[in-house]
C-alpha cells in the first residue's frame, strides 16, 4: 500500500463521514450539520487531491482539486456566527474592563515617561 493509498482511503473515511451527516440533515433541519457535512467533504476531497497528485493522476486531481474548493467555499460560507463569536466578544468586554480597573488602581509610577506626561 503506498502513501497515496493510505491518503485516499483516508480522504474516503472523511467523505463517508460527511454523507453520514448530510442523511441525518435529512431528517432534522439543522443548520449545524450541515456546516459539519460541508467540513468533512471538504476534508475529504482535499485529501483525495493530495492523493490523486501524489498519484501524478492530473485528471482526477484537477476533478477532486474543484470539488474540494466548493465545498471548502460552502463550508467557509456558512460559519457560525452564533455562540462562539458572542461569547469571544464578551470575553474580551470583560477583560477591557479588568484591564482598565487595573489602570485605575494603580499607582503613578516614579519613572517619568512621556505617556504619564500627557494625562
């Protein structure tokens, strides 16, 4: 079994992945799976690629080389823009305002600097 092989049977097991969550997008709408399925496939098909060219199989790397770029582009499309991003703009709310109580606090320093000229 060569390295291209072992690549593309992995590239195959992410693909499989990918339909197992496309079938259960089938029966419950959620939006999430479907950004998992997209993921997947585009992990996939890109390893198929590297494979196909480790392969030096230019029609088939030119063939897996577009599909994994569209779903790549689906998948980068259709992020979430939920949870994740309200939480990390929350988090660096909360540590501005650490930041800046911690400036309040402390004392002025006795080494003059042109910064502490100005306030």
């Amino acid at each position: 079994m060569t390295l291209a092989d072992v690549i593309g049977w992995t590239g195959t097991g992410f693909a499989v992945s990918g339909g197992y969550f496309t079938v259960t997008t089938l029966f419950s709408s959620v939006p999430e799976r479907e950004h998992i399925a997209d993921g997947f496939y585009a992990l996939g098909l890109w390893l198929a690629f590297i494979a196909n060219v480790i392969d030096v199989s230019p029609v088939w790397s030119a063939i897996y080389g577009l599909a994994a770029a569209y779903y790549t582009w689906r998948w980068w499309k259709n992020r979430r823009n939920g949870r994740g991003r309200k939480a990390l703009r929350e988090l660096g709310a909360k540590s501005r305002a650490r930041v800046q109580a911690l400036v309040d606090r402390m004392t002025p320093s006795p080494i003059p600097s042109p910064a502490g000229a100005l306030s």
